[in-house]
C-alpha cells in the first residue's frame, strides 16, 4: 500500500511539469531613421555634409567630433595641414591607428576613395570585430590637408549588438568623404 501510494504521488508531480519548448534565438532589431544630410561650412579649411542627428562638436585645431546621441557614438574628426614632406608620416599614422585594433578584429576591409574634382584622396577602414573602434578612413589632398576620422561606441565593443547601428553610422561616414571639399 505505501509503494502505490508513492507511485501515485510521483506520477501526479511527473505529469504535472510544463513541457519544455526549444525558443528561437531573438535578434535585436534596430531601426535608424533615414538620414538627413546637411551642409557643413565655416572656419575650418574643409566643408562636408553630415547627418543632422549627429551634433557638431567644435575642438581646436580644426578638428570636429560628430556625436550620435541615440547610438552613443562619437565619430572623431582630426585635421592637420601637410607640411614639407610629412604626408609619408601622417599616412604611416593613419594606418597605424587602423591596424592597431587588429588583435580584437575578425578583419579589416580597406576601400580606396578617390575623387579628383574634389582633389580628396584616401582610405576607408571597415574595422569587423568586438575591436574599440568599427571603422577609420583619412583623406588627404596630398599637399595642404590631411583629415582622420575614428568611430567610436560608449560602450564594451560587441560588435554582434552594435552591428545596425556600425552600419548606419559607416554609411555617414562614406557620405562625409564623398562630399568632402577643401577650403584654400
């Protein structure tokens, strides 16, 4: 009697369990609105277009930071005039601070830019990877101007999470080069 009375408690909290049902993965979906360029001209010795989320952020030295408030992002901008024969160091630099972050990144993708109306010549580095920064470029007209870009995230690099917006922002930052004239 005491065995059929076990038995009957057991089944009865056996059967009594939910079945469990294998979840799929979710995916994060961000969406950015469609981006809005405007025209930047002022004091400093090149003129872009930049998104109109980004807030302009003036530092010395002509250089610029676009600050992206809904993605936390920052995407720096440094100028420096080309002097005598220093184009090979500011080139060498540049690079430098793109292949730096290849010990986090899965890869690094270059795309050449060249646009001779403009006389803007350059780089663009898709930095693929929980790597701090997701993409770099610089232009140059190879005789007065040189200008470095750097994106960057306000938060630990996850580069699977951050992912839409890398995209939207690396789209900007093209955008930023296509438009990119220089002020004599």
């Amino acid at each position: 009697m005491r065995i059929f009375l076990l038995s009957v408690v057991f089944l009865f909290f056996y059967s009594c369990q939910d079945e469990v049902v294998v979840k799929p993965k979710a995916q994060l979906r961000l969406d950015y609105p469609t981006a809005n360029y405007e025209e930047i001209k002022g004091v400093f010795p090149y003129q872009f277009q930049k998104n109109k989320l980004a807030k302009l952020v003036s530092k010395k030295n002509n250089a610029l930071n676009l600050y992206y408030p809904n993605m936390k992002a920052t995407l720096y901008l440094t100028y420096q005039k080309v002097k005598g024969n220093n184009i090979d160091s500011l080139l060498k630099d540049a690079q430098k601070l793109a292949y730096d972050h290849v010990v986090k990144a899965e890869s690094i993708p270059e795309q050449p830019f060249i646009n001779q109306e403009a006389n803007v010549f350059g780089m663009f580095y898709m930095i693929n990877g929980n790597a701090a920064t997701q993409a770099e470029f610089y232009t140059t007209d190879s005789i007065k101007h040189f200008l470095n870009g750097a994106l960057y995230f306000e938060a630990k690099p996850n580069f699977d999470s951050i992912y839409p917006a890398v995209v939207y922002l690396r789209n900007d930052m093209r955008v930023l080069m296509e438009t990119l004239k220089w002020n004599n």
